[in-house]
C-alpha cells in the first residue's frame, strides 16, 4: 500500500510541477506546442489508418517517425519556453522599408515604451502593420554566422519564433 501512495504523491507532484511550468508560458508558445502536437497526432492517426489500409508497414514506420520528430519538436518548444532561452523585443511599428521585391525580407522598426528604436530584419511573410504593437520572439543564443546581416537572415536556423500582436 505504502508504494501506491508514493507513486500516487510523486506524480501529482510532477503534474503540478508541470502545470506550473505551463501557465509561466507566454501564449504564443502555448499555441505553438499545442498546434504542433494535434498536428502529429493527426498525422500519427491518419498515416496509420492509411498505411494498415494499404497493408505497407514501410508507410506506417515512416508515419511513426515523423509524428515523433513532431512530439519532439513540441518538447524542445516546451523547454525552450520553460527555459526563458529567448528574447522579446516589443513595442510599435514605427516603419517598415520593403527595399527589394526579389529579396524576401523587409526592414521593420520597432520603437519600445522607453523610447529605444530596435531595427528588425524580418522575411516578408511575416504580417505587421504600422502603428501596431507587437511582441517579436528571437533565440537568445543566436549567433552571426558570416557578419552579413542579409545573409544570416536568408538561411534559417531557427533564430526568428514568431511574432504575436499585444493587446492592450
């Protein structure tokens, strides 16, 4: 009986460990991990179902492999959110130069509450609006690989999370 109750104990202890964790995360991390874990487990679902369907258990090995590397890409997400390994510059769009229309990156400028203007190199696909706030997500260990700012930001290493609108 008594190694029931530890066991019992020792994971309501890991739960609220974990729930813990979870409500210190913003909510664009939030939202990331959860949309990355329903879309593996969908895949994970309906490559199964097709690959027992079609008798290949090439297909269903394949289906298995990939919808880990999903999970645990929402775990490296979870633990880069718990670990605090990012950066947030926020603040307002004060100007946004699309210099070349081949290149596929814009300048954004961001000025924060304390007056301080951080300049951004941002892809094109990423949707800002003048005059808006936002709050804009980097890795804290990125690094320049060559020193060419446009070349860095061409290959993508996974320096840029994402970028959320702030609501006042």
């Amino acid at each position: 009986m008594k190694k029931k109750k530890k066991w019992k104990t020792w994971l309501s202890e890991q739960y609220l460990k974990y729930r813990e964790h979870y409500t210190g995360i913003p909510g664009f991390f939030k939202k990331r991990i959860v949309n990355t874990l329903l879309l593996s487990f969908l895949l994970l679902y309906g490559g199964c179902a097709l690959g027992l369907a079609q008798k290949s258990a090439g297909f269903v090995g394949w289906t298995v492999f990939l919808a880990v590397c999903g999970i645990g890409y929402a775990g490296y997400i979870y633990y880069l959110a718990v670990t605090k390994s990012y950066e947030v510059v926020e603040g307002t769009v004060t100007e946004i130069h699309a210099e070349l229309l081949f290149d596929g990156f814009k300048r954004v400028l961001v000025q924060g509450d304390d007056g301080i203007t951080t300049e951004l190199l941002l892809n094109k696909e990423t949707v800002v609006m003048y005059g808006k706030a936002y709050r804009f997500y980097f890795n804290q260990n990125a690094h320049a690989f060559s020193g060419i700012r446009r070349l860095d930001a061409a290959f993508d290493f996974g320096n840029f999370f994402g970028v959320e609108e702030v609501k006042e």
